[in-house]
C-alpha cells in the first residue's frame, strides 16, 4: 500500500522507517510546523506531578531544574518514550487520547496530593487542565510550543503524488486537518482522494475533511496505525 504521513519528520519518521519495512511504500508531506514559544519561568518545586499531551512540549521544556523523579503523566506511547529518553523515571501512561489522560490521572492522582503542572502546544483538542479544575484539582497550563500551517509543497512532489495517490493517509489534529485542507485546495488535490482511505485522530478532525471525497474515514488513536492497515 501507499500510505501518507502528515506529521513533522521527527513525529513520523519511526512509523515511516516501521511502514517501509513491512513493505509499503511511504511518502511524507508535513502540514504543519512546530516552533517553540518562550514561556515564563517555572518553579518545579511548586508542583507534585507533570502532565504532557505532546511528545513536543517536552522537547521544547527546560528541564534543568526538575526533579526527574516527579510523577510525569503521559498521553500516550509516543510522549512517554520522550519522557523517558530525557530522564523521567514515573511515567504514567494512557492509550493516546486525552480522555484516557483525564481518568489515568483521576485514578492515580488526587487533588490532595497536590498541584499539576500541564505542559502543552497553543492549541489543543480537549481543555484537559479546565477539566481537571472543575474536578477540584489545582492545575497550572504552560504553553511552550506553537504550530503554524505549512503553505508550501515541493512541486515535484504534488506531480509524483497527483500520479500515484496514497491508499492511506493519517492525519493527527484538528489544527493538521485544516492545513491539510487548505493544501488540497491551493494545489487542486480536490477530487483525487476518491480511493484513499482517511485516518484521523478525533472527530474534530474528520469534520474538517468532510468536505473531501474519501474512500473511508476512520477515526484511530496514537499507536493503532499499523492496526488500521488490517481494517481496509
């Protein structure tokens, strides 16, 4: 099969290298990009636990002066092998969506214990640190990466793509959906993804590529790419 990555190179190119060697052939064409905010200085010492949705608000924090040991709850597998890499050492972690995030933390954290600290992107699919509020916890939300739309593709690649479309395509936010929309519109990529296959993280997403003609939409978690292949 042919099968599309839209995610930046760093959050894909382990599933590319994976998806090659089963066999399949891999093309990749980043929507977005990823570009660090500076963010106010944070005390560590203040907080009892850390909570990541995003394997890159991890790479863009300043951990210097953190307690590696510190309870560290993750979204999914993705953000805790991140996690781990730079030190971590209590990593908690969910099946890759935030509501799975959300009960993890209910289950293993309580508001007594103290406060959170939530590192995350500007934009995000769920309002997990408003949730967590209205349960009684004390969360504090740190912004320290951005994502902007990528307007711009390799003319040669949109002319080997319009000859050969990819039967699968993931598509990872809600924020990657509309970027990804609005390429397929600059580009006239409108009426060709009759045959491809559309996978989507949340329904936010497969909303805003309602508009497309797919061959099917499905909505995945992080981690069942490799899963989906079997489904179609």
């Amino acid at each position: 099969m042919h099968i599309l990555f839209t995610r930046p190179l760093e959050d894909s190119q382990e599933l590319i290298f994976k998806f090659r060697d089963l066999g399949h052939k891999v093309s990749h064409m980043p929507v977005i990009q990823i570009e660090k905010i500076e963010y106010e200085k944070i005390n560590f010492q203040d907080y009892k636990a850390i909570i990541f949705t995003s394997a890159n608000a991890i790479k863009f924090l300043d951990i210097k002066s953190i307690d590696k040991k510190i309870i560290c709850f993750c979204v999914g597998d993705s953000t805790e092998k991140k996690a781990r890499s730079i030190g971590f050492q209590n990593v908690i972690t969910a099946e890759g969506n935030v509501r799975a995030l959300q009960e993890l933390i209910l289950q293993n954290f309580t508001s007594a214990h103290g406060k959170m600290l939530y590192i995350s992107g500007e934009i995000i699919s769920n309002d997990l640190d408003k949730n967590l509020v209205k349960l009684g916890y004390n969360v504090k939300r740190v912004i320290n990466y951005t994502s902007k739309p990528n307007n711009q593709l390799d003319e040669e690649f949109i002319e080997k793509l319009k000859s050969n479309m990819p039967d699968i395509v993931y598509v990872y936010s809600q924020n990657s959906a509309l970027s990804f929309l609005n390429l397929i519109n600059n580009y006239k990529l409108n009426d060709l993804w009759m045959n491809t296959n559309l996978m989507c993280i949340g329904e936010k997403s497969s909303t805003v590529l309602n508009k497309v003609k797919w061959k099917k939409i499905f909505i995945f978690s992080p981690g069942e790419e490799e899963f989906l292949l079997y489904k179609i």
